[in-house]
C-alpha cells in the first residue's frame, strides 16, 4: 500500500502523455521530420516547468516531503553527453519512442512497445555493466 501513490502519480503521467499525444508516432515523426510545432512545445514547456522548479529548489532550500533537504549536484560536461544523446536521439526517431512514454503506448495497445521496453532494459543493463570502462 506505501507503493500506491506511484501508481495514482504513473498513471497520471501515461493520461497525460496520451492526451497531449506524444506517444503518437506520428507526432514523433513529424517533430523529427521538422513538420509541426507540438512536440517541440511539449518538450519546450518540460524545460521551462524543470529550470523554473530547479531555481525554486535551490533558493527557497525546499526540502522532501520527509524533511529531507534537497541537494542538486552540479554537473560536469564530458564529450559522453552529446554522444549518447545523439545515440537516444537517433533510437527515438527509429522506433517512434522514448523511455517515459513505453509503458503509455504499452498500455493504449501497442504491442512493439514490450519490444522496445526489453530493448531499454538492455541497454540500462549493458550500461550499468560496462560503465567503469567507459570514458568520461
């Protein structure tokens, strides 16, 4: 029952994503295919709400709902930044999907989504496997 609210909150996450359409991918085809606005407004708006929460974080010093105080590290650019966002970027535009819509598309019926939600689970694993090799 603790875990419950993850669930109201997920499914409140995949109506929304289903609403908006993003887990269309027709919508994703056109956003890569510079066709129209909406995904880019989707995405765009998601920026803003982040570094508007971000800077009210970080100045009001919130904290959790526990009491904890929330620190947000500063992050060190590497070269591996923009390699695997090309490299999400180019499977987005492959397969039509992103990690947070999978479960989304899984649920309004599109079967490739275990697929690719297989695929993502890979890869998570594949990294978390060869990370202490890689490059920073």
């Amino acid at each position: 029952m603790k875990y419950f609210k993850y669930l109201v909150l997920g499914t409140l996450f995949g109506i929304i994503l289903t609403k908006s359409e993003v887990i269309s991918w027709f919508r994703i085809q056109e956003m890569f295919r510079f066709q129209a606005f909406h995904m880019y407004g989707v995405i765009g708006s998601a920026v803003v709400v982040g570094l508007v929460s971000i800077q009210l974080i970080k100045r009001n010093r919130l904290k959790t709902i526990s009491g904890e105080p929330i620190v947000l590290a500063d992050k060190k650019f590497n070269h591996g930044i923009w390699i695997g966002g090309f490299i999400f970027g180019l499977g987005w535009a492959i397969t039509g999907a992103c990690p947070g819509p999978l479960f989304a598309q899984l649920g309004s019926g599109v079967g490739a989504a275990a697929v690719m939600i297989m695929a993502a689970l890979a890869g998570t694993w594949t990294y978390s496997a060869l990370r202490e090799k890689l490059p920073y």
